[in-house]
C-alpha cells in the first residue's frame, strides 16, 4: 500500500474513534449533565410546531464563600529521564527531540523541550505529577510516545525505542 493510502485508512480511522468517542460521552453522560430538556419537538407529521415563549434570563447565583478556605499546597513538581533508543535493540540515539504533555484538562504541554545526548538520555527535572504522555521525534524515525503516571517529588524513568522510516523526514515539532 502506498503511503498515501496509509494515511488516508489512518485519518479515517481516527475520525471514526475520535466520533464514537463524542457519541459515548454524551449517551452516557448522566441526565443532570445533558442540560436542561425542554419540551418535546413534534416529529414530522405531528401537527404545526409550538411557539415557545422565552423565559427571562436568571441571574447567576454565587455559592456562598466558605468561612475559611482551605490552603492547599501544590504537588511538588517530580523528575523524568527519557531514553531514546533505536527500535528495541537498545542503541542510544542522539538529537532525538523529547517532549511532554501533562494529561490534565487542559492539556498542558511543558515548554521544554530538550534533545538526546550521546546516551540517548533526556532529563526534565521539574516536571508536574499526574498522568503524563512523553513523545520522541527524530529525523529518520517514526514518533514513539507512552504514557505513566509521576507521582509528586518522584522519579520516572522511561526508554523509547524508535523505529526507522526512511519516510520521516519531517521537521520536528512539539507533543
């Protein structure tokens, strides 16, 4: 297959998973969270449709401040180390952009974006807790991401391996 036509199998692929997925989240969204009803459209054939008058807008009401607010303190930020290795037979490669993307909403991608030294190896060392997704791109190779989950004041280590392409010649850009 060309790969022209990977890419067109891979979008529709991706359109089709990213549609069912916005399907499921609504149809299983609990009733409180669909918004409010309304009343019922007539289908075709029903009669003439109803003219609906439009209530008054209601002002916001505040929920009342709590007496005292609790201080919460911010997680301590954690370290990652990412080794970029070529395919799974363990040889380092250098230059290899790595970027990351804290899993939260929104998505927040960390600005750094540092390159492979001569041992393959990356370091990010503060880096926010929570469910991370840590991508490599390099010239050559096809992007290798994973996801893992850092814990707050804690240490992860991850080995990518990247596979060749002799089609990825694209620039390197971020997560």
């Amino acid at each position: 297959m060309s790969p022209a036509g990977r890419w067109g199998v891979t979008l529709a692929g991706v359109v089709l998973s990213l549609s069912l997925a916005a399907y499921l989240r609504t149809a299983l969204r609990p009733p409180e969270y669909r918004g409010p009803a309304g009343p019922p459209r007539p289908s075709v054939g029903q009669g003439s449709p109803r003219i609906v008058k439009k209530q008054q807008p209601q002002a916001p009401t505040v929920p009342p401040e709590p007496s005292e607010s609790p201080v919460s303190t911010p997680a301590k930020p954690g370290r990652v180390q990412v080794q970029a290795t070529r395919g799974w037979n363990g040889y380092p490669l250098r230059g290899v952009a790595v970027g990351i993307m804290v899993e939260t909403k929104p998505r927040v991608v960390i600005p750094e974006q540092p390159r492979t030294d001569e041992h393959g190896m990356a370091y990010f060392p503060n880096v926010p807790s929570g469910r991370l997704t840590i991508c490599a791109r390099g010239v050559g190779y096809l992007e290798s991401c994973r996801t893992a989950e850092l814990q707050a004041d804690g240490n992860l280590s991850m080995v990518l391996g990247l596979t060749e392409d002799e089609t990825a010649r694209a620039p390197v850009a971020t997560p």
